[in-house]
C-alpha cells in the first residue's frame, strides 16, 4: 500500500499491518455516499474562496466520472489504497491529477467517514421502512382474505379463547407499526451533519458547515466536533431497531412454522416456498420461516458486537470504529431480505377452515364465556370462574365439551344459568360477543383492518 502521506515516516509499513488494518474490501459499500460528501465539501471550499474556479472545475468534473462509474459498476476498488476514502482520492488524483490534492482541504477521515456511514444508514433507514410497509399491507390483505376465519387463541401454547385470525395477524401490523415509528425517529438523530468537524477540534480553515449540510439534506449539523466524529450512537440506533424488527418477524415466523406443521395442520404453504427433505418424501419444510428465526441470531449479535465495540472508546476517533461497519451492512442486508421475503410469501399461506373449526371445539374454549355469562346473571366474578370450571372439569370427565352437559346438570352447578346459555357455548360465535375496544371481535377487527388500509395509503 503506498503512503499517501509519506512526510514523517522512514520505511514501508508491514504487509500484515496493511492487511489487517484495511477496510477496502468493505467499506467500498460507502463509494457513492463519499462522493457526494466530496462533492458537496468542494462546492463549498469554492464558495468560500478556498478552491479556484479551474480547480473546482476539476475536481467536480472527476467526482462526477467517478460516480458514474460507481453506479455502472465499472468502478474497481485497487486494494493498495486502504479505504473507500483514500481509493476516491487516489482515483481523483490519478483522473485529474493536481487539483485533487486540494479536495481534503480542511477535512478528516474522521469526520469524513462519520459524514459517508450517515448517508448510508439514512437511506438504509428508508429502504427498510418501505418494507415494512409492504409487509404490513401484506397483513393487512391476508387479514382482509380471513376476515370470517376464527381461531383458537393461546396463552402459555394452551387453547385458551377463541379470536379472528385477522385480529392475530393485526397483532403483528401494530409491531411492525411501533417498529417503524422507532425508525423514523432514529432516523431523526442520524439526519445531522458531521463534516466540518475535520479530525476532531474543528479547523483554522474558514468553512462553510451550513452551506454542506444544506447540499446533503441534513435536518442539522452535528453541535460537538469531538462529539461528532466519534459518536457511533446512530449506528447502534439503527441496529436496535432491527433486532427488534428482526425478533418481531421471529416471532411472526414461528407462528406460522405452528400453523403449517403437521400437529397443528392449520396453514398451508404453497409449493413455491416449501422445500424438501433430501431423504424424506413426504416432507413440506418452512425453511423460509425457520431461517427467518435463525436470522434474527446475527441481526441481534450486530447490535451487542458494536455495543462493545463503543464501550470504553476514550474520545475521540480510534480505529476500532472501523468495526462499526460490517454489523451494520450485514444487519440491514438481513433484514431488508428477510421482510422483502415475508411480504412476497404471506398471500401464498392458505388456511383450512375445517381444520380451524375442529381445533375450537376441542380445549373448553368458551369457558371464559360461561363465566361471563354468570357475571351478568349477577355472580361474582370469582364464583362464576368456579361453576364455569366445575362444569369444566364434569365436561372432560365425561369426554364431553360444555354444549353437551343437560341444563339440569348445569343448573345443579348454579340455578343462575337459563336455557339461553347454549347460544353462547359456541366457540366459533365467541368473537362476535367481545365488546371491548380493541378486542378479537368482528368489529373491532374491521375497524382496525379499515383503518391500517387507509394508514398504509398515504
Ligand atoms: N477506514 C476508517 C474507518 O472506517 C476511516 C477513518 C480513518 N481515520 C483514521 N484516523 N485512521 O473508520
């Protein structure tokens, strides 16, 4: 690797040290976020008198070669130059030759690097936000397909009432809701600018921060340069929100591994996200889903690596925030693929309506119902919660389900229970008896299935 800045150094440094300390075959991710910082840095070093029309000229003429290059994919990274900032001002130099060398006129790697990972991530946070968008419309449609389907609905993995699918689905809507307003707003605190803050104290150099910040869209400018070039907290954000994307989709994931497994038969998956086993015929796998799980191992492990890496930094810059970028990259390529995935897969899953049917007649599931029912009738709560579960237990002693006990059998448990409460032992009618805002009832559903629609235009 040559020198770029031989000055004050007699010998070569060590081929290991080169290998070791280089960032190239990486960070070259970051090609055309440093080139608009570069461009955005020379237009104001011109505007402030620090760079001549000509050499301006030049330098802007060979940033834009370069970044057309970089978006054909013709541009190739020499591994002598250590990162992606060194290789574009070697390239610079070697298209343009002596007017590059004013390019890093009152600028750092420091804040250089801290200015490219912003924009980066910046736009990372948007592409992943328009996922979660497709993805919760993708819910929201399969909720809209289901809307009449009712399901069991679990607590400790027991049957324990019975819900719409759709309101479950919508379960997961609302996360990924939460999921994206915490986005939004980490995307706040990285939309400043740190350029201008040169390695860490700022510059003699007359600059024009403002005028930089305005040219890359930044909301404002980072207010401490020692601050500003070793703050990785952006970085961390970022990470945070998708591991809880990432255990958001897990858990979505491990639902719908439930639904489609042979004990639960609930769920179908179509042939074209199904694979198989390399020795068993018969089998349907739900790889997408378990490497949906799996991934979220990774997604996670990103964010404690940099966590780590951050503590115990004294400020400002040192070398270990180099460590902050292959996290982050692996992080966000996980979880954009994983949510471009789930949406693309959700409207294959078809459910089996019988299937769904038997499992509610199974688990005593309308005896939260019976309950509630006795609560009107005057019980209190904690002595209807015990007729209902005496009922309960003669029910299953007999192999029967509550429909099936006579009413003088359930009149013997209390005389508060008329004829009328066969028209509520009906699992499958449950919801429509939810009267809570925000229940699993027809209703609220709709509302909500309405609502999220509307939401998700804008
Ligand atoms: N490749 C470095 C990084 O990713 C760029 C900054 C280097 N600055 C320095 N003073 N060595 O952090």
């Amino acid at each position: 690797m040559a020198k770029m800045w031989k000055g004050r150094f007699k010998s070569k440094t060590h081929p290991l040290m080169e290998a070791f300390g280089q960032s190239i075959s990486f960070d070259q991710e970051l090609g055309r976020q440093d080139v608009a910082g570069s461009l955005a840095h020379a237009k104001m070093l011109h505007a402030v008198g620090l760079l001549s029309n000509g050499d301006y000229k030049a330098i802007k003429k060979g940033l834009d070669s370069i970044h057309k290059d970089i978006e054909s994919g013709k541009m190739r990274y020499d591994p002598a130059n250590e990162d992606i900032h060194m290789s574009i001002e070697a390239e610079l130099t070697a298209r343009i030759g002596e007017p590059a060398k004013k390019l890093h006129t009152g600028r750092s790697r420091n804040d250089q690097v801290a200015t490219d990972l912003r924009l980066w991530t910046r736009e990372k946070q948007d592409v992943i936000m328009g996922r979660l968008r497709d993805l919760m419309n993708a819910l929201v449609d399969v909720g809209q397909r289901e809307r009449h389907l009712v399901i069991p609905g679990y607590t400790h993995l027991q049957r324990a009432q019975p819900v719409l699918l759709a309101h479950h689905l919508m379960a997961y809507v609302e996360m990924f809701a939460r999921d994206r307003e915490r986005m939004a707003d980490c995307r706040r605190r990285t939309n400043r600018l740190p350029l201008g803050s040169g390695a860490l104290a700022g510059t003699t150099l007359p600059l024009d921060r403002d005028m930089v910040r305005k040219e890359l869209g930044f909301d404002s400018l980072c207010e401490n340069s020692m601050d500003a070039v070793s703050d990785r907290d952006f970085v961390i954000e970022t990470l945070f929100c998708l591991s809880l994307i990432a255990i958001h989709t897990s858990r979505l994931a491990e639902d719908i591994i439930h639904w489609t497994s042979s004990e639960w038969s609930l769920a179908k998956l179509d042939d074209a996200w199904s694979t198989g086993s390399s020795i068993m015929p018969q089998k349907r796998n739900p790889d997408l889903l378990e490497l949906t799980r799996g991934k979220t191992g990774r997604v996670v492990g990103s964010l404690v690596s940099l966590l780590m890496v951050v503590k115990g930094l004294p400020m400002t810059y040192n070398r270990d925030l180099q460590e902050d970028k292959e996290p982050l990259f692996d992080a966000v390529r996980t979880v954009d693929f994983v949510l471009e995935c789930l949406a693309a897969f959700l409207p294959t899953l078809t459910f089996d309506k019988n299937r769904a049917a038997a499992m509610l007649q199974d688990g005593f599931l309308d005896a939260t119902v019976l309950a509630e029912y006795l609560v009107e009738k005057g019980l209190p709560f904690r002595s209807a919660h015990e007729v209902s579960g005496l009922l309960v237990r003669r029910a299953e002693d007999t192999g029967r389900q509550l429909r099936d006990l006579s009413h003088d059998e359930m009149r013997a448990a209390s005389p508060l229970i008329g004829i009328d409460v066969y028209q509520r032992l009906d699992p499958a009618r449950t919801p429509g008896s939810y009267k809570t805002a925000g229940a699993a009832s027809p209703r609220s559903v709709s509302r909500a299935l309405t609502a999220w629609r509307k939401r998700l235009a804008k």
